[in-house]
C-alpha cells in the first residue's frame, strides 16, 4: 500500500479559473494511476472566482494544507483513493509565486509541475519518471506535449531567447531555414523531436524535476507574473550544472492559451482585457529575461534597441489584438 507520508512524486496544478480543465486534468491523472504509484497531488488554487474550488470539493477527498492528517470531504464526494491537496490563495499570485506555494508542500523527491490545461494520456507520467530517475545527471525532462490539433507544443522543445535566437524568430529567418542550428536556435527545430535528446528549454506545462535541483536555484523566480518563468527557470538550472532532457517517447495533450486567451488552442473564451494583460506579461518577461542575462554583455547603443524593439513587438501585439 503506498505510503501518502513519502510519496515519491509530488504532481503540482496551478490552477486560475479554469475550472473544467482542472477536473479533466485531475480525472486524466487518476484515471492512469495504478496500485503501484505512490503520487502526492497538489492543487494550489490561485484565487479563482469560477467555482474551482468547489468542484475539486466535490468530486475529490481533500486533505487539508493546514494539517494533512485531517481529511474534508464533500457529502457528495466519490468514496475513492483519489485524494488531493487544496491550498487556496487568496489573490492571484502569479505563476511563479503560485508554484513555489505548492513546491513548498511537496514531500517527494521528484516533482511534477502539471498545467491545468492538460490532459495525461496513458502512462506518460509513469515512464517520463522512470526515464528520469535512470539518468542521475538530468535535473529536469518533459514529455512530448501535443496540441489538439496533433502538433507540437514548441515551447516544449526550444533553446534560449538570445538577442540573436530572437531575431531569427521574430525576423522569420528560422522558419526559412529550420534545419539550421544558426537561424533555428529558438525553436530548436534541427532537432529530431522523434527521439530523446537534451534541450535548452522546456515549458512548465509539464515539467518534472529533482526536488533537490528546484531547491538548488530556489525554485520559480518571481520577478515573472505570467510567462517566461519556465524559460528562467531552466536557465537557472543549466547554471547550476543540470540537463534538462525532452523524452518524447509518451505525450500529454496542451490546451495552450486557455489563461491566457492568445492560442487558437484555448479551451476557454477569454475576454480581451484578459488577452491584453497577457500581452503586456510576455513583453515584460521578454525584458526582465535579457536584462537579467544579456544586457551587460553589449555596447549601450546595440543593448537599449533591443529594448526598443521589445516595446515595438508589444504594440504591435496589442494593436493586432484590437483589429481582431
């Protein structure tokens, strides 16, 4: 019988209105656990107002964040095994503060950072775990994380947004020469996604990690609200000496933007106040990320129009949100 007291993975679920997908999300993972996995899941709910809350109540047993020891179930609540630890936030906290609440509770040695807009298909949480723990030099590793529409999620599999990495992206030169390691470097698309293979950068929509690596850079930096933490994060953990591996031999499905809004992949209507707030959170990552890392290494005039430019993509992607 698995031991709640030492689990072996903890999963951990932001979750930020919505609603649907979080209980689609937690049915996928329980629908695919077995006898023999010892899993601690988190939900850390950060402040939603769509009932979220509620409907984890109501359809899981809860074990209360204060005191574990004390479980609160709904009248209405299945009689299972399917338990799950609620933290409620009281405001929104962003993606970064919101997961280090969770990082806090997690008791295993191997965590699970899982977005709500996921789906886990058959046993990609079992074998992306064993991959991991056979290969002590990897810090982190993602599974394939696949679009509705069968295609790969990219910021699943992409190297770091250098000045130059970014340029090529933006400018289109890496989707004219997508076998190029030169033009390509962003998207990473010179390499053969079919096989496993380290990687720059991953996405926190499924990310699993030593706990002790997490602890090494402190987990999430929360100098980011919402967006570009994953890309920190992974940056954090190659300075400290970890690989961070994509193993593509099992797959989640990624309902991409359904926060946000800004993806064709939603699963949610997203109103466009919402879709703006996005907007400014990617450019303002996009900025923090390079004056973090990059800004120091260029000559005044090259560095303050790459800032230039930043706050042009950010026009440009608010004013094509308006026309839309």
């Amino acid at each position: 019988m698995a031991d709640s007291n030492n689990p072996n993975l903890s999963i951990i679920i932001l979750n930020y209105n919505v609603r649907d997908l979080l209980i689609n999300c937690l049915d996928s993972i329980f629908k695919n656990k077995t006898s023999k996995d010892n899993w601690q899941v988190i939900v850390v709910d950060n402040a939603s107002t769509d009932g979220s809350v509620e409907a984890v109540k109501e359809k899981y047993k809860i074990s209360s964040s204060a005191n574990r020891s004390k479980i609160a179930t709904s009248p209405s609540a299945p009689r299972n095994d399917n338990m799950v630890e609620l933290v409620e936030n009281k405001e929104n906290l962003g993606f970064a503060a919101g997961n280090n609440v969770g990082a806090k509770k997690a008791k295993a040695p191997v965590v699970l950072f899982l977005n709500p807009d996921t789906v886990v298909v058959d046993d990609a949480i079992q074998k992306t775990y064993k991959y991991l723990m056979g290969n002590p030099d990897i810090g982190a590793v993602t599974s394939k994380v696949e679009l509705p529409n069968g295609k790969l999620d990219y910021s699943s599999h992409r190297g770091f947004p250098t000045p130059w990495n970014s340029f090529c992206y933006f400018s289109g030169l890496a989707k004219l020469f997508p076998h190029s390691p030169l033009f390509s470097g962003y998207t990473a698309s010179y390499l053969d996604t079919a096989t496993t293979h380290e990687i720059d950068c991953l996405t926190g929509a499924f990310l699993m990690l030593r706990k002790i690596a997490g602890e090494q850079i402190g987990w999430w930096d929360t100098d980011y609200f919402f967006n570009g933490e994953d890309i920190e994060f992974c940056y954090s953990l190659k300075e400290k000496g970890w690989k961070i591996y994509f193993y593509p031999e099992v797959k989640i499905i990624h309902y991409k933007g359904s926060s946000s809004g800004l993806w064709k992949t939603a699963a949610t209507e997203v109103e466009r106040e919402k879709k703006m707030e996005a907007v400014t959170h990617g450019v303002f990552a996009m900025r923090i990320f390079y004056k973090k890392h990059f800004y120091k290494k260029y000559p005044p005039i090259f560095r303050d129009l790459i800032l230039v430019g930043i706050k042009m993509l950010e026009h440009y992607r608010k004013a094509k949100l308006w026309i839309s």
